[in-house]
C-alpha cells in the first residue's frame, strides 16, 4: 500500500525496464534513526525486530493533484499518515481503495501499489518505515513493473 510513497527513492529510483515512472511525486527525507533490536508492548500493540536491527526513517511525500508514484512496495513496514486532501491507492489487483486526510493505513509484506492524487490540491502524507538498518535510502521503495492488465498509472 504507500505510498506511496516514500523516501528519496522516488526520485532516484526509475528501476526495472517494465517499470513505471512517478509524475508530480516529492519526497522529503525528514529524519532517520536505528533502533537496533526492540521489543515493545503497550495497550494491546505489539512491535518486535528480536533478529535484526532496525531503523525508524520518516519521510514527507507531496503528491501533486495527477501526480502518481511509480508502481512499488517497500522493505519492511510502512505506517501512513494522510495529512491533507484525499488519494487512491491501486493493488496488484488493481483494487483501488480511497484514503482522505486524517486517516492511515499500514503497508507491509511487499505489497506492490502505485499511489495517485484524482484531487485538485496537494495530498500530503507522512510515512515512518521500519527496515533493517542495512536499507540504503534509496531502498526504501522497491521499483516494480504495471500489474498486466491493470492500467493505472
């Protein structure tokens, strides 16, 4: 799912010759730190890496009205958070889902997806990954080709 939409690897990775390419998509690295191993449990939400060490990266990503992310998943976890207006999120099913402002959603087990804004103004969203430490920044976003059958762009 994500963005979306993620770190300086939406603008520097154009990947595979079946990939797509973002359009109106900016992403800003805002900070990133290693956690090393954790675990940690509070009211009732897990969150573990006991193997590997892992960082916390967060990154804002502005998604011009038409712009869209290249077709991708992420390493890791994504948490998302929708700042302002609304986008569509397409699967590798080419489902679409809708998430406005103030709403969020998790990605995870290398789901591939390509975020697009259908609104008239900026969608702005924050997104914290969890990686292994050794995630360079542009490996943040793993570059993928267009599901067959599936137009979105």
């Amino acid at each position: 799912m994500l963005i979306a939409v993620a770190a300086t690897a939406l603008a520097l990775v154009m990947g595979a010759a079946l990939a797509t390419l973002p359009s109106g998509t900016t992403p800003t690295p805002l900070t990133r730190a290693t956690l090393e191993n954790f675990e940690a449990h509070n009211d009732a939400i897990e969150v573990e890496s006991e193997r590997h060490s892992a960082d916390a990266a967060i990154v804002k990503v502005v998604i011009e009205p038409g712009g869209s992310t290249c077709w991708h998943h992420h390493p890791g976890v994504a948490l998302v958070a929708i700042k302002s207006e609304t986008f569509t999120e397409y699967d590798a099913k080419c489902e679409k889902s809708i998430y406005k402002a103030g709403k969020g959603f998790v990605e995870s087990n290398d789901e591939v997806h390509l975020v697009r804004n259908h609104s008239k103004a900026d969608a702005v969203l924050y997104v914290t990954f969890i990686v292994p430490t050794s995630t360079s920044p542009e490996g943040l976003l793993i570059d993928e080709p267009r599901p067959k059958g599936c137009n979105a762009r």
